[in-house]
C-alpha cells in the first residue's frame, strides 16, 4: 500500500509529537478494564497494529506507484513506540521487583537509571531487526574498536575544559580551587548509571532513529544529502528535547529547559556526524549528566562556594568537542585521500 507524500509526512509529524507527549502523559493513555495494564493500553493496540502493518508489507515486498509505500514508515513508527511501551509499561514493574525498595530515594533513582540505560540497549538491539541498513550503520559507529579512540578523545576534552578554565581564572588573578566529589555509594551508582543511560540515548537517538530518518528522508522528498541529515538531526533533537522536559509552571522555566535540551541534542548529533562514533558524544553526554548532578570536579572559590555555572563548563567543553573532533576528521580524511606512489616496474636487463 502507498500513501501520498503529504500523509507520509503528517503520519510521521503526528507520530514523533505522540511519542515525544507520551513520555509525559503516559499515565492518561486508554486503557481496557477488562484487559491487564500491559497489554491492554491504547499504546499496545497501536503497536500490534503497526506490527500487523509492517509484517502484511513485509510478505508484499516492493509495489510500484506514486507517493510513499507504507512499509517504508512502519520501521520508524516501530522503534518510536516499541520503545515506549517497553519503557512505560515494563521499566518500574521489574525494577522494584529486583531491587530492594526500603533503600534511600537518591540510590533507587541512582539505580533506576542504570536499569533503564540497560533496558535501552535491548530494545535498541530488539528494534534495529526492523531496519538492516539502519542497524548496520548504528553499529558501525558504535562497534568496540571506536571505543579507545573516545575515550582518549573525551579525556582530552574534559583535561583540556578544566585547564582552560582554571587557566583563565589565574591569568585573572582568581584563585579557584578544583573541588572532586566526595566517594560514596552513591557517586559510584550515578557515574556508572549516568554513563551507561548515555550510551544507551546515543543508540537509540543518534544512533538508530536519526539514521533511520535519514534513510527515510529520500521517500519524502529530501533529496540533498545535507537537507537529509539536517531534517534527521531536527527531528531527533525535537523528539528528545520532549521526552526530557518537565511540563511544570512557571512555564517560561519550561520554554528554556526545551531549547536548551533541544540544542544540547543537536550538537551530541552533529557530534556523531563529524565523528561516525556514537561512543565519543556518549562520554561528553554522560559527563554532563555527572556535571548537572554534582558527579564531576567542580571549581569552588575560597568560600567552598562553586565559582563557576554548569553552563560554563558545558559550552566549552563542547566547544573543545568540536574543535578536536573537526581536527581529527580532517587528519584522517588527508591520510585517506593521499595518493599512494606507483609501483615500480621492473625492466629487464
């Protein structure tokens, strides 16, 4: 079956702006009386529906026409609400089921988040069967071997904010002092969660769902390479920024925390366009995290007060992020592009 371009685009409007929303009123979705919570929300009907769909238009193969053939959406459609029915419906039931429920509030938070990071990476491994030119793009940039690389890369980032930092503030005549957290239990289950809960958003948002936009985009009518990748990188920076606001008044509070998760999302994805490596915009991602939860070194005055805002770290971190990961595209790009010198021939004597 096809659709015309125009229904192709609002069916993927309406679904990225649901999938955003349920994040937040997931608890208002439809539900059967006569059937078990799990299965028996409006989220799950839809997601049946949408598997009956893709299989009927995987058994179909090809049909020739005009507009867009709906097998195309449904990859997409899939790993936006399998995703959240997963999360939704499945995270909290087990989590306080495999976890001790009389443990401080910030370690269960603390923990949770490691548990729903985990939980991620299987449904990123569970949805990517639903696009193989998706999937393998995915793990190309977040195969191990990239690894080594990112971390060498993330630590001269985060060495190279704080002297930058700490420099300026001595060429000034300041005197900061650089403040570690304290180790605890705690710290050890935020910076192992955050990180983990990082990579795990990599996958799924800059990993399968912008390649897959991406890979979508030609049904749409996106036919330039650089409108592709910016429509892809909009849209997942759009879809993240939703998920991760809290729709409390005041409201302007709320107008600032969406564009600055929005930003924030748009550069993690240009990051992993300039680097083809999801694991180098994971480690920045998390220590952001670890930065906004007072996990990370902070400069304090004399005081013990912190001298400096968390914004201030974070833009030049990411600007450092960008400067080294532009200087490494262009070293590799020069050494790939040199001509290798002619064989030589022997002649004869």
């Amino acid at each position: 079956m096809r659709v015309p371009v125009g229904l192709a685009w609002l069916l993927l409007g309406i679904a990225l702006f649901t999938s955003g929303l349920l994040r937040q009123f997931h608890d208002r979705t439809p539900h059967s009386p006569w059937v078990p919570p799990v299965v028996g929300s409006l989220l799950f009907a839809a997601l049946l529906f949408l598997l009956l769909v893709a299989s009927r238009e995987f058994r179909r193969g090809a049909v020739p026409g005009k507009g867009v053939r709906l097998g195309s959406l449904t990859p997409l459609l899939l790993m936006l609400f399998l995703e959240k029915w997963v999360s939704l419906a499945l995270y909290n039931p087990i989590f306080f089921w495999i976890t001790d429920s009389k443990a401080e509030p910030a370690v269960l938070d603390a923990q949770f988040r490691l548990f729903a990071g985990a939980g991620l990476i299987l449904v990123c491994v569970l949805v990517s069967g639903f696009s193989t030119p998706t999937a393998r793009k995915t793990w190309r940039r977040a195969r191990p071997s990239r690894w080594p690389v990112a971390a060498l890369q993330v630590g001269l980032v985060l060495g190279g904010t704080y002297l930058l930092l700490g420099g300026a503030a001595w060429a000034l005549g300041g005197s900061l002092t650089l403040r570690w957290p304290r180790p605890s239990a705690l710290l050890a289950w935020v910076v192992v969660g955050q990180t983990i809960l990082a990579l795990a958003e990599e996958l799924y948002y800059r990993g399968l769902l912008m390649s897959e936009c991406e890979r979508l985009a030609p049904r749409l009518g996106l036919r330039n390479r650089a409108v592709r990748r910016w429509f892809a990188l909009l849209a997942t920076s759009t879809l993240f920024g939703m998920e991760h606001i809290h729709l409390n008044p005041p409201w302007g509070n709320v107008a600032r925390q969406l564009t600055f998760t929005i930003a924030l999302a748009l550069l993690f994805g240009l990051l992993v366009v300039l680097s083809a490596n999801l694991h180098y915009a994971a480690g920045i991602h998390a220590w952001i995290n670890w930065l906004l939860l007072g996990a990370a070194p902070h400069f304090v005055d004399a005081t013990g007060e912190p001298a400096l805002p968390a914004g201030t770290y974070i833009g030049v971190t990411l600007m450092l992020a960008f400067v080294l990961g532009y200087a490494v595209q262009r070293t590799t790009r020069r050494m790939h592009s040199k001509p290798r010198p002619a064989p030589r021939i022997g002649v004869p004597g």
